[in-house]
C-alpha cells in the first residue's frame, strides 16, 4: 500500500495535469433564443454559440471557435485558435490567428486572419475588408470591402464578388472577373493581427498562468501543511544559504539528466526525471512566492497562509509586468522557493530512513 506522502504527491500531480489540461467552458448562454451574458475570455476546448443564442463577443486562445447557423456574435471575434467556423452572424470583426478559418455565413466588419487555410464560402458575405496570410485562400462568397492576401494559392470561386480592389501574393487560380476595383501582384501583401490579439492573449495567458499557480499552491498548503510551513521557515532563517541550494539543483539536476540520458537504458529514465523535474521548477516557483509573502507578512503580524499565497502569486504576477528587474526578482524569488522545497525533500528522505515519518502532509 502507498504511504501517505506518497499519496498526496499522487493527488498534486493529478490536480497539476488535470487543471493544465481541463478546458474551459465555452461561451454562456441559452439555447432558447435568449439573450446570453457577454462571453468571457477563454482558453481551451471549444466556445460555441448555437443557433438561436447571442453573445456580445468572443475572445479566446487554444481551442476551436464555432458561431453556428442562427448564432449571433453582436461584437468581435478575437483570439487564437485551432480552428474557426462562422456559419452564423458576427456584427464586429474577425481577427485570428488559427489552423482554419471558414466563413459561411456573415461578418459585418472586416476578416484579418493568419491562418492555414482560409475560406470565404459561397453564399457567404464580409462586409468590409478581408486580410489574410495563409497557405491556401480561396474566396467564392462575396466581399464588399478590399481584399489583401498573401498565399501559397489564391482561388477565386466562380461565384465570388470582390467589390473593391485586390492585392495579392501567391499563385492566383480561377474567376478574375470577380474583382470589380483593380487587380494587383504585390509581394508586400502580409497579414497584421498580431496588435489586435497580441493584448488578448497576452493577458489572457498571464490570468490563465496565475489560476494554476493558484490552485497548484492551495492543493500544496492543503496536502502537505508541515513542509509547506518548513519551506517558509527555511527561506526566512537562512535565504542565502537555501538560494544556493536552489542555484545547485537547478544547475546540477540537468546535468545529470543528461549524463543518464546517454546511456543504454538513460532514455526513458531522462524523460521520467525531466518531467519530475519540470514540475518540480513549477513548485518552486509557487512556493517561492508563497514563502516571501508569507516572510514579510509576518513582520505586519499576520500569520494567514493562505493570504500569503494570494498576495505572493498577484504580487508575482505584477513583477512579472515590469522589465528585466521584475523578471530578476521573480527569478531570484523562485530560487528561494527551489532551494527550499530541494532542502526540505533531503531532510524529510533522510529522516524517513532513519525512522518512520508521519507524512509531509500530516497536520502539526
């Protein structure tokens, strides 16, 4: 039977994996013709909006993004994702960056996408412009503003209608007459969506990244109490000392990873013991900050650990904003956090050999 330490580093590494891989539900709203809220910011799985709801706006990263016939996005569709479908209606723009971007039905604004492959389907309209760059392009539904695209190959449907002009880039196949304005090669053709889903994801990635840090450390403070206190008493006591050892094993640990990895059997043992120990940077970045704030909380009197995790995750997060000094005291930060975490597993296994122990998690 597993001991109980045991146990409880299963259960963190079943919260890390599952949190890290669960997606995040899709756009709300009702399938009844109602009015759904405004769509939150998404990351992963699938955001849909099904005939009959509507939403203000979409915003999302990872994932597929679908607007089925009937569905209504009143704002803008923005984000990155593995693939977009919009069979029903968008009222704002469309700028991704995704696999496959197919247009059915309509955009009212423009379509700048960066994309596998884009396609405007017959039957399908975009008000204003479209600007893309793809490896494949093919337009057949009608376009009432400009086009410009950079492609690999530009198809151009039989029933297609560009109603202004058109820059293009690539091998351009099909219905040139769909072009009513002027038709023109220009190898400066590119697609720009990066500034307009650059701050969405951005700050999505970092809300994203602060949600798992947070739920990392509350399953940490809540498994293994004892260790947890130990990891802030070790920075407290001695920070120079436990830095050190954080600067050692994270300098040492990779070498010896790959030192096994060249032998025989090293492989698969390398990759078992990066992953351990990838996780492992992953909690001593948590525990780092949770160990600082919860330092110089103390000195304000306050003993809540779990107001110190909060405080010292946003705090965090917002040296994280600051150019080159934020990104050095949060590293810093982590190696006090590392060292520790690396001291307390050495005392906590020669203590276990000595004698048996309670568990890292049990209560004092």
């Amino acid at each position: 039977m597993l001991e109980a330490p045991s146990v409880r580093l299963a259960a963190v590494c079943f919260v890390c994996v599952l949190v890290g891989s669960a997606p995040v539900a899709g756009v709300p709203g009702a399938a009844d013709g109602t009015i759904a809220q405004p769509a939150q910011p998404n990351v992963g799985g699938t955001v849909t909006v099904a005939d009959g709801e509507t939403v203000d706006e979409i915003a999302a990263v990872a994932g597929t993004i679908i607007v089925e016939e009937g569905g209504t996005v009143e704002g803008s569709v923005s984000g990155l994702a593995g693939n977009v479908y919009i069979d029903g209606t968008v009222e704002g723009d469309v700028s991704v960056a995704a696999g496959n971007v197919e247009i059915s039905g309509t955009v009212s604004g423009d379509v700048s996408a960066a994309a596998g492959n884009l396609l405007v389907a017959e039957g399908a309209t975009v008000s204003g412009d479209v600007e893309a760059g793809a490896g494949n392009v093919r337009l057949a539904g009608t376009v009432e503003g400009d086009v410009s695209v950079g492609a690999e190959t530009i198809v151009l449907g039989d029933g297609a209608s560009i109603a202004g002009d058109m820059r293009y880039d690539g091998d351009l196949e099909g219905n040139e007459a769909a072009v009513a304005g002027d038709l023109t090669r220009d190898s400066t053709v590119g697609v720009e969506v990066g500034p307009t889903i650059g701050p969405v994801a951005s700050w999505l990635f970092d809300a994203y990244a602060l949600l798992l840090h947070l739920l990392l450390g509350a399953a940490l403070l809540a498994l293994f109490p004892r260790f947890s206190t130990g990891v802030v008493e070790r920075v407290a006591d001695d920070p120079v000392r436990t830095g050190l050892a954080g600067i050692g094993v994270l300098v040492a640990v990779p070498v010896v990873l790959i030192a096994v990895a060249i032998t025989v059997i090293g492989i698969p043992i390398t990759l078992v013991g990066s992953l351990v120990f990838a996780l492992s940077v992953w909690i001593g970045i948590v525990y780092g900050r949770f160990a600082v704030a919860a330092w110089l909380l103390s000195y304000a009197g306050i003993g809540n650990r779990w107001l110190a995790l909060v405080v010292g995750l946003i705090a965090g997060a917002v040296l994280g904003l600051v150019p080159y000094l934020g990104g050095l005291i949060n590293f810093l930060i982590f190696l006090l956090g590392f060292g520790a975490l690396a001291v307390g597993l050495y005392v906590h296994a020669r203590g276990s050999r000595r004698e048996p122990s309670p568990g890292l998690g049990e209560p004092a």
